[in-house]
C-alpha cells in the first residue's frame, strides 16, 4: 500500500494517509503530456505530494544472487516514488529494495521536498544529500526531478544533460549479458553459448567460491567454451561482502592478485571488484599488479568517494551507479 505525504506535511502537520491498495503486477499509471505544459499563472511551481510504493513483483522461479549467498530471492522488490507538483506533474523514481526498509522513508523527505522547486536539480541534490545524514541513501530520488523537469520542458533527459546546444550523443554504447548467479563451470559454459546466440558479444561471469581452484576453474571452461568469439569480464563480487545466510568467501590482497594473473591467462576482458570498495590503497596496489584492468565502485555513496579513488589510482574502470553515487 502506497503511503502519501502532502503539502501541509513541510508545515508540520502530519498528513499520512494509506490509499488504494496496490502491487507491481497491476499498478500502472500515465502521465497526460498535457499536464506538464499547464499553466498555473503567478504560483511558482513546487512539490506539493509524495507517495512512496512499496513494490514486488514475483519471480517465475526463486533467484540465487551470487551477492547474498544462499538467499532465495522470490520476487524483483523497489520502493517507487511519485513526486507531484502543485499543477500536477508528475515524475517517477525507483530505488531497490530488500524488503520494506524505506516505509518510514516519506515522513523524512517530507520537510526536505515538500515546497521545493522541481526544476531547480541543484538544489534537489544538495537536499537529498542533507536527508542521507539522516537515514538512507536517497540519490535514487533525483531521476524524479529530471522526469519532472523534462515533462515541462518537453524533452527528454538525455537532450537536458547534453546542455544548451542539445547534440545527440556520439556513438553508441553495447550492452553485455551480466550473469547473477554462480553455477558449476558446465552450466555456466552453456548458458554463456545460449547468449551468444542471442547476439551479445560481451559476457561478465560470477565468481564466489572458497576454492581459489573453482574460480579460475570457470574462466578456463568458459573461455574454452566460446573460444575468441566473446570478450569476458568478471565480477568476485567482494566489493560489498553480505554473509547474510551463507558464510561468503573475503577476498585477501594476495588472493586477488593471484586471480588477476589466472585472469590474464584467460583473455579476460575485467576483474571487477576483487577486494572492500573501500579498501582504496589495497587497490591501487591490485591494479599496480594486475595485468588485467581493475574495475568497482558500483556502491561507494557519494563523489566524494570517488575523487579519493582517482587520486589513489585505485582503479582502472569506475563504475558509479547514479542512483548511489550522487545523482544523474
């Protein structure tokens, strides 16, 4: 069930009310183009509402992520943000879940959002940021903004970042087949040959095992498998460790630069996330090693991060997720 703060929520008063029950399967919702060019006269245009959604769509058969060992995710969950301004345009932004830990989420934006100018990013992202002191990571919130402002201005996103003169961007950009969970090199090898046919030509492979053995063991069948038809990259996934369940394996230094050189022997394309996303000197000491490009940050929460990791060459390969990092 969707929770809704309103207006009177950024003067104090507590407005939450619980609407029309709601799930991922059957919520569906457009925004008339007409709204984002209505005028509202003298009033400036501000948030005036926001309804958070707690969203989960099942899975056809349970998920392994070869992040949480031995979870069996059973459903794709998100919490989902509808801002809407005084002249109702609305813009959408989602943010993945666990489970429900952003339900208290609204009462905390409330007092930041509420009233706000939704054209005015800058200053939506320096809020979001002032609200993370205080609970959750919210960048995911700032691509509400951006949907807003584009309703009203009539272009898409990407026009808006490419600046005043609006030139498309150049080139395209491929797009691989990321696996999610580990499998025995056989499986894997197979699955790997079914995307080729799908078409791609990029593949990264998950690595997760205690046995330093069993990991070099699934480049080596994989890259029999497909021979030099593909390029290869590969995620250890010891950025973020989660023994939520099962025990997972930590990565040491050694043990990393060791898989970096098993990496190299197989053609493999990237090592990604071999050791903590903030362990940024033991990776610039990896990357001084590996004869493969060493790549992370998926996580690291704010661009702050990221500028000590380019000052300590902690990586070849940045990998920032907007919705983490700091905003579109």
């Amino acid at each position: 069930m969707p929770t809704c703060w309103t207006g009177s929520a950024h003067r104090g008063a507590d407005t939450r009310h619980r609407s029309t029950p709601c799930c991922g399967r059957m919520w569906r919702r457009t925004v008339r183009a007409e709204l984002a060019r209505r005028k509202i006269g003298d009033m400036a245009r501000k948030i005036d509402r926001i309804e958070l959604f707690h969203v989960a769509i099942p899975l056809a058969k349970p998920f392994y992520p070869a992040w949480i060992p031995g979870y069996p995710q059973t459903a794709n969950r998100f919490t989902l943000a509808r801002l809407t301004t005084n002249d109702g345009v609305q813009g959408l932004a989602a943010g993945v879940a666990f489970e429900r830990e952003r339900e208290g989420l609204g009462s905390l934006l409330g007092p930041y959002l509420i009233g706000l100018d939704p054209t005015d990013i800058a200053t939506a992202r320096q809020r979001i940021r002032e609200a993370s002191y205080l609970g959750w990571r919210n960048f995911w919130l700032e691509a509400a903004f951006w949907d807003i402002r584009g309703k009203v201005e009539r272009q898409p996103v990407w026009r808006l970042l490419a600046g005043p003169d609006g030139q498309r961007p150049a080139g395209r950009v491929e797009v691989y087949a990321s696996t999610g969970e580990v499998h025995d090199p056989a499986r894997r090898a197979e699955e790997v040959l079914g995307l080729r046919e799908q078409g791609f030509r990029t593949v990264k492979l998950r690595v997760h095992s205690f046995d330093a053995a069993a990991d070099i063991a699934q480049i080596e069948t994989v890259r029999r498998a497909v021979g030099d038809s593909m390029a290869i990259g590969v995620d250890a996934n010891q950025g973020w460790r989660v023994a939520l369940i099962d025990d997972a394996p930590l990565w040491t230094l050694q043990r990393a630069a060791d898989f970096a050189r098993a990496c190299a022997e197989h053609g493999i394309a990237w090592l990604e996330e071999p050791l903590d996303m903030y362990a940024w000197d033991e990776l610039a000491e990896l990357r001084r090693r590996s004869p493969v490009p060493i790549a992370g940050g998926e996580l690291n929460n704010g661009w702050h991060e990221f500028r000590v990791m380019l000052e300590k060459e902690s990586l070849d390969i940045y990998q920032p997720d907007a919705t983490f990092g700091g905003g579109i």
